[in-house]
C-alpha cells in the first residue's frame, strides 16, 4: 500500500466523511427520539418516561463525542501541547474498551512537564497507531506504566509489567514507516516514542 495513503488513513483525514454520515443518522435518530418525547403522555407509560429521557441524554453525549472527534481531526495547530493532558485523554478514550478499562491497571508518570510542538492531529494519529497495536493486545492483570519524560528529547515510555505480546509488536513494526513526529524503538516489555521536537 502507498506510505502516503497508509499515512492518511491514520491521521484520519478519509474519516471525515464517516463522521459527517454518523452525524446526518444520529440528527434523524435525536428527531424521532424527540418526537417520542413529545408523545410520550400518549406513547408510552409513565414508568418508561424516564427510560426516553436518558437515551435524549446518551443521544446528545454521543453528538458531543462525535463533534470531539470531528475537531480533533481537523485540528493541526501545533501546539505546544502538554503531552500529561494528552495521554489522560487518551486513556479516557482506550477505556471504552471494557476490559481494558477493568482488567489492566494504568498509570500515567509525569517525571517532569513535557510539551510537544507537532501539530495535533499528526500526534493524536501517532498515538492511534501506536495504541491499537499494543492495548488490545495486554493481557488481564497487567499493569501499564506511561511514563512521560524529557532526556534529550521528549518521551512517551509504554511499560507493562507482563511483556507485550510478540505479535502486536510486529504488528507495531509495521507501522514504522508511518510515525513521522519521532521515532519508534519496540523491546518487549517496553515501547518508546522519541519526539522529534
């Protein structure tokens, strides 16, 4: 597959369409919801207000989420960014996956205030890249350390208590070609993200 293209798709930059797609289902879906709603003394039982209420609710965090995302993938200021704020958002994201969020242990350790200057989108792709490999892949009980640190260039340190799996880090390797904010060094129980600036 062309690099160009591969480093398109990972900064999303094709994604906009589906997201746009998403928003035009989920505005008919908030319509008839509100329709409901406006009914729902004819409709449905009282006990089953309540339930139409939280999904308005669930409907209007998930268009929040979406506009999140949408602006995300837009964004390419460059910063500074600060790198602490990046990861804890990250995390946040990551745990939508359940066992992730419940069986792994996670911990971000701040040895001293990083800030990136890359434009967000590029570092918010890179992170992508790196963590659809490697958390999916950690087995239950594992402890996940990310370490953030400044030698002499800024550092994102993945460090697991139980190794990585060989397979997700030769899927990592993969990917490379593709990181173009830093650098990639893969160990087995380590990855670290080397900042270019």
């Amino acid at each position: 597959m062309d690099k160009e293209l591969c480093r398109t798709l990972a900064l999303g930059s094709l994604m906009r369409g589906y997201f746009h797609n998403l928003k035009g289902t989920l505005q008919s879906l908030s319509l008839q919801l509100q329709i409901l709603y406006m009914k729902k003394d004819l409709l449905v039982s009282p006990q089953g207000h309540p339930n139409i209420e939280k999904a308005l609710q669930f409907l209007q965090k998930l268009q929040n989420q979406i506009e999140v995302a949408l602006e995300d993938l837009s964004n390419n200021e460059e910063g500074p960014w600060d790198l602490k704020e990046i990861m804890e958002k990250e995390l946040l994201f990551w745990e939508a996956n359940l066992f992730f969020k419940h069986k792994v242990t996670k911990e971000i350790l701040e040895e001293k205030k990083v800030f990136i200057q890359c434009p967000l989108n590029e570092l918010r792709g890179t992170l992508c890249l790196i963590e659809e490999a490697l958390y999916p892949a950690l087995k239950e009980g594992d402890h996940l350390r990310i370490i953030l640190t400044q030698e002499d260039r800024p550092q994102i340190i993945f460090e697991t208590s139980q190794g990585f799996e060989e397979e997700a880090l030769q899927k990592l390797k993969t990917r490379l070609p593709y990181i173009s904010i830093g650098d990639l060094e893969v160990e087995s129980h380590k990855v670290i993200l080397s900042f270019n600036s």
